[in-house]
C-alpha cells in the first residue's frame, strides 16, 4: 500500500512539474514574448556596445598621451613644420621598380 502511494504521489508531482515546464516553454514562444525578448537583447547589446566604445576612447586617450610624453610634444606648444615638397620622378623612369612603359625603343 505504501509503495503505490509513492508512486502515485511521485507521478502526480511529476505531471503537475511537467505542465508548468511546457506552459511556461509555449508562453515564451509567443510572438509577442519573442519581440519582447528581442528588443532587450538589442537594447542591452547597444548598451554594452556604448560601454567598448566608452572603453576605447578612454585606452586612446591615455596612449596618446603616453606617446605625447615619449617623444616629448606638448599640447600646447606649435606643432613642428613639415617637411618641404618631394622631388619629383625622373622623366622616362618608372615611378615604381616593377611598372614599365610601352615605349617606342622597347619594342
């Protein structure tokens, strides 16, 4: 008698837990709860996208000064002129080793 009001009990807890497991699986298979679940993924990967973003900015800044202070440039001082214009190519030269012209004597 003792091990079949076990067994009844035990199979009664089990569907009741199994009902509200599958209740609960076809409430969040919903289309509205799939929107809903949707735009808080969205809004939380903005937010954490907001926060890297944040992150980097503040990393550059510090590696900028970083570098500012190595090579010993002050913000507030006249940035250093820049170099005169380049010399331009030799006429009948390539501009890169590896380019040719098609001209008349290398035919």
């Amino acid at each position: 008698m003792f091990r079949r009001t076990f067994w009844f009990t035990a199979g009664a807890v089990t569907g009741v837990w199994a009902t509200t497991k599958a209740q609960r699986l076809v409430r969040g298979l919903t289309p509205e709860s799939l929107a809903a679940t949707a735009v808080n993924r969205a809004v939380d990967a903005g937010r954490r996208a907001k926060l890297f973003a944040e992150d980097v900015r503040s990393a550059m800044a510090e590696r900028e000064t970083q570098l500012n202070d190595a090579l010993g440039l002050d913000r507030g001082s006249r940035p250093a002129e820049l170099p005169g214009p380049r010399l331009k190519a030799l006429p009948g030269r390539p501009k890169h080793p590896y380019t040719t012209y098609n001209r008349k004597e290398d035919l």
